[in-house]
C-alpha cells in the first residue's frame, strides 16, 4: 500500500512550525502536544501564551494564510523579516526562515499581530 506523502508547500509550513516550536516562541509560549509531523502528517502542537494563560492548537496548516498576511503587508514586520518570509514562501523552502521569522508567523496566526518582541 502506498502513503501519500507531503507535498512541498506542506514541508515548508511543517518546518516553519517546528523552527517556532524549537527555537523561535519559547520566550512567550510554553508546547505540550507536540507533534513534528512526517512524511505523509503535518505538524500541530499546542501552545500555552504565559502572559494570559490562553491556550491554543495550532497546525501548520494555519500558517498560509498568515504568512501571506505579513508578505502582503496588512501585517507590518520589518522589511528583512518580510523578505526572508518572501524568499521562503516563493521558494517552498524553510532555510530562509529563522527563528524570529517563525515567531513573527506564528504571533500572527494566533493574534492576527505581532504582539511579543
């Protein structure tokens, strides 16, 4: 039996969760559930803000719409955060993407802002 497995836009938003989850968010938000996906699942996690106690499960598949948020520019970042999101999205490609990039993206899929940093 064959597995499907990610498609390239889906191994871009997997490894732009995990580079928030391992290095960019810890300043902010404490993990639990997490889940780094494979091959053939996508990344999810749940994440606790330790200023307000909220908790949220994220998916990397909730960070497309967010990333073209801050390319687009309703969402304003820094221009060499903007042109590393840029350069990753048009590429399908995570090595552009740091982890204060991560942060930013996932700040905006939870709060629709940057509100941390």
């Amino acid at each position: 039996m064959t597995t499907a497995t990610l498609t390239a836009r889906q191994q871009f938003l997997n490894d732009v969760l995990i580079t928030a989850v391992e290095g960019g968010i810890n300043y902010w938000a404490e993990v639990s559930d997490y889940d780094h996906g494979d091959d053939v699942r996508v990344a999810s996690v749940r994440i606790l803000d330790l200023e307000d106690g909220r908790e949220y499960r994220l998916t990397a598949k909730m960070l497309a719409n967010p990333i073209m948020q801050i390319i687009n520019g309703p969402v304003q970042v820094r221009d060499d955060i903007r042109i590393a999101i840029f350069d990753g999205e048009r590429l399908d490609d995570a090595a552009e993407i740091d982890a204060e990039c991560a942060d930013v993206i996932v700040q905006v899929a939870l709060f629709g802002r940057i509100v941390y940093g």
